[in-house]
C-alpha cells in the first residue's frame, strides 16, 4: 500500500513532506481592505504539517471579488499581510501555494468596484447566490447578479493581471500558485460550452477556444514562476455555482489535461461532484465519486502529479485511492476546518472534530477558526 506519510517531489521542484493536501477554504477572515492578517497566520501555521498547503481562493482584482472579506494579492497591504501568513507557516515547516481566482459572473454589483455589473463570459445571470451584505446590511447568501459581457480586449487583460499577480504571489512568501478552474468560477465559465456562447477566439464552439483563457493564464503563470510553481484545480462534471451541464466536459477535461503537461504545471488538482448546488452552509455535498475510467484516461494524457479531493475522512480510504496508482496526492477540505492536526489524527487513527458549518465564513472571528485544538487524547 502507498503510504500517506512518505515525501513526494512536486513537479520535480518542491519536496512535500507527506501526500496530504490542505485543500482551498473560503474562510472570510480578511481585515478591511480584504487584507490578510495575524488571525489567518495562526489558522494556516496550525496546520503547516500538511504537506501543502493551498491557501484559499484570492482575488486577483476588485473586480474578481465575489464574497465579502476574501483577500486579494494586488495591494501592497494584501502582500504584507499575506506575508505574515506565509512566514508563520514556513516557519512550522509546511509548504504553501496561493490560489488565486476571479469568480466572473458569481459576484454582485454590491462587491464590485462603483457597484458596477460583475464580470461574466455572457451577460447570463447565475442561478446561484454569493455571500455580500443583503439589503438589510447583513452579512448572508443573495442572488448573483446579472453581469455584462466581457470584451475580448479585457480577457487579455485578464491573463496580464494573473501573470502579475502571480509575481505578486512569490513576493509574499509563496511556493508557488494554483489556478482557480473550478467550481463555476471564471475559467469554468469559459470552459463549459453550453454556457459559453461567444463567438471570438474565447468562444465556446471549440476546445481550444473555451479554453484558450485558462491555458494562456497558466502559460503567463509558469513563465513568471518557472516550472513546477503551477497547479491547477478542475471540478469537471462539478454543477456548484449554478454551472450547466455540459455534454462536451470529457473532452474539455482531457484536452485541458494534455495541454498543461505541455505547460509544465506543478500539478493537476482534480474535485468532481461534490460541491452542494446551492450555498455550503446549508446545502448537502453530494457522496464521494471516484471515476476511475475517467481517471484512467486523464492518467493517460497527464504523467504528472494528480491531487484527488472530495470526501476524505480517514488514512485508509486516502491510501486506497492512492494504491489505485491513479492520483498521487489526497487533498482534505472540511475535515481540516475542525483538526489543525489532522495529519497527526490521520497517522495515528486519532479521532476527527467535527465543525460548525455556520462557522465556516465569518461573522465569529476566531470562533470556528483558530479555536480547535490539537489532539490530546481527551
Ligand atoms: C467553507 C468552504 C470553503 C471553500 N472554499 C473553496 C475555495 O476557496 N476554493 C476552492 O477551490 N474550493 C473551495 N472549497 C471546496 C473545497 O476545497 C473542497 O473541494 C470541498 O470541500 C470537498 O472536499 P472535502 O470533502 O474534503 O471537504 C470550499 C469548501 C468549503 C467547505
């Protein structure tokens, strides 16, 4: 069996202690000016003994801002802040990527900068909610809001500012960045063809077309960061955020696949149909799917290393699905909000805290945050 706890090379750069992977989580703690602070520094060195660490979705521009409070990497502030973060975990020994987003059409003019109309491939409203202030000046999940067709000059502009933010990312202590591909986001919006009805040289009609933004995103990434420094995370078949089914995913997820082994990615970061339908604090995730045909098949057209995430709750069902030779790495979301520790639990079958989902955004600070402690037999 493929032990959880041996070290692995990630694309041939960075030498992670064990195969666990902290998995990206919105936590909404940010300072105002969506600044990182001493409070997140504390919540990602409590868990530094994952091998990597994929710090939660940050915008890379006001206009990328979909949920009040996540942090940005494009002011100066935002950097030192974040600097905190990564020198607290760096100082524990872990290994920390950023991931870095723009939710497109998932924001609300009320996020926005001027309260204009949010970013989208299409002017297509989302059938889904965002987390902002509602009318009433409290915080809660409202409807998305109708967004406005982007230029393709801004969509080239888009690729400029990842690439700059990007280098914005190792100035503020990273090892590296994860592209945001999942989830309903921008880049899958661009990405799924049903959605995606324009007709420029990002429209919809061909693979390479939708997906011409995310691989020239990662090009520029990898170009400012060099080899080995870039993942990307997917979540194809995924409907989270109000994204339509589409009959063209295989394809999209397999050319996407082959196209970033060519790129020289640090990593493919894979979630299929978890994420509830509606908002995560009150919805249900869906069971744990494991694919294996399918993963077969990208194993096929992507050598390198392949990070499974969805459902994980315990060291023998992490091993098993590494002993199917078709992933290399397990990344733990929800499990990771209760147990700072969670490495340590997982190795000696410690038992596992359970967190409050109405904790999981903000609205309590510390509380459902920093305030777990480590296992201690109790
Ligand atoms: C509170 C919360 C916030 C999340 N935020 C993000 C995010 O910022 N970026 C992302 O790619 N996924 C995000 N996710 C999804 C998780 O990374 C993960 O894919 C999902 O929770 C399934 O894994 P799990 O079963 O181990 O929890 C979030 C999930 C939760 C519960």
């Amino acid at each position: 069996m493929i032990n959880l706890f041996e070290s692995q090379l990630l694309g041939g750069t960075v030498l992670l202690k064990n195969r666990i992977v902290m998995a990206p989580m919105t936590r909404t703690r940010t300072s105002e000016g969506d600044i990182p602070n001493e409070l997140m520094a504390t919540y990602y060195g409590q868990r530094a003994s994952a091998g990597l660490i994929v710090a939660e979705a940050t915008d890379v521009a006001p206009s990328s801002n979909g949920y009040a409070l996540t942090p940005g990497i494009y002011t100066p502030a935002q950097r030192q802040g974040w600097r905190l973060v990564t020198d607290e975990v760096h100082r524990k020994g872990g290994t920390i990527f950023l991931q870095l987003w723009h939710v497109g059409r998932m924001a609300h003019p009320s996020l926005m900068p001027n309260g204009e109309a949010p970013w989208g491939v299409t002017a297509e409203r989302a059938e889904s909610q965002v987390f902002a202030h509602g009318p009433d000046g409290k915080l809660g999940h409202i409807p998305a809001g109708t967004p406005r067709r982007l230029r393709t000059e801004e969509v080239m502009r888009l690729v400029d500012t990842f690439s700059n933010d990007s280098a914005h990312a190792r100035e503020a202590g990273f090892d590296g960045v994860e592209i945001h591909g999942a989830n309903g986001y921008l880049f899958e919006q661009f990405m799924n063809s049903v959605l995606n009805t324009r007709t420029d040289c990002y429209g919809g009609a061909s693979v390479e077309n939708r997906t011409r933004f995310l691989l020239e995103v990662v090009e520029a990434a990898v170009r400012e960061l060099g080899p080995g420094r870039v993942g990307v995370r997917l979540s194809p078949f995924g409907r989270f955020n109000g994204i339509p089914a589409d009959p063209l995913t295989e394809e999209t997820l397999l050319y996407v696949a082959g196209q970033l082994v060519r790129l020289g990615v640090a990593y493919l970061h894979l979630v299929y149909e978890l994420m509830p339908e509606a908002n995560m604090e009150v919805a249900e995730f869906k069971s744990h799917h494991l694919d294996h045909a399918l993963l077969a098949k990208v194993r096929a057209v992507f050598p390198g290393t392949i990070i499974w995430c969805g459902g994980f709750t315990d060291r023998q069902g992490a091993e098993e699905a590494l002993d199917t030779g078709l992933v290399d790495l397990i990344a733990f979301g929800r499990p990771y909000i209760a147990n700072p520790d969670l490495a340590e639990r997982l190795k000696y079958d410690w038992p596992l805290a359970e967190a409050d989902r109405s904790t999981y955004y903000t609205r309590c600070g510390e509380v459902g945050y920093t305030d777990f402690p480590a296992y201690s037999g109790q």
